[in-house]
C-alpha cells in the first residue's frame, strides 16, 4: 500500500474554556490500493464538517475511505479535518 500526505496547513482556536484546539487539514492520496482512514492517535480526531441550513456542524467521522488513483483534498468550509485535542490550558 503507498498513501502520501502533502499540503498541510492548520489553525488554532480557544473554545469558552479556554482550552485550545488545532485543525489540520492534508491532502492524502492513495495509489495503488484504496486506503480507510479508520483513526489517529495521540489526541488526535477525524471531523466532518457540513452545512446544516446556515449552521456549520462539526462530528467526529468514524473513517475516510479514498479509491486507489484519487486523493482526498482536506480544506477550511467543509469536508473533512484532522482536529488536534490539546487539551492544555492557557492562562
């Protein structure tokens, strides 16, 4: 199997807690098989983001499957993202 990742690009946000988060988004392409990203590790979550009316939503995704040949484009305004739970509190 042979994935390659490229175009990362992220952000940092505060939530009301003042706990931060980081999104990362990535380009992967699977070759010749097609791959399922099922999990990350590390405090790390796969999130969907979609339109809901004029409400953004954002869920914890189970998996992202991509065909062999097609790469996903991880991008800002829906689709999916790699959430980074850093859990730290900044004072």
């Amino acid at each position: 199997m042979h994935v390659k990742t490229d175009g990362l690009a992220g952000w940092r946000t505060l939530d009301w807690r003042h706990v931060y988060f980081d999104g990362v988004y990535v380009d992967i392409t699977a070759f010749s098989d097609p791959v399922t990203l099922m999990s990350a590790s590390s405090n790390v979550e796969l999130h969907e983001m979609r339109m809901d009316g004029d409400m953004m939503q954002m869920r914890h995704a189970d998996e992202l499957f991509i065909e062999a040949g097609e790469t996903y484009t991880m991008r800002p305004g829906g689709g999916f993202h790699l959430m980074l739970l850093c859990g730290g509190k900044i004072n």
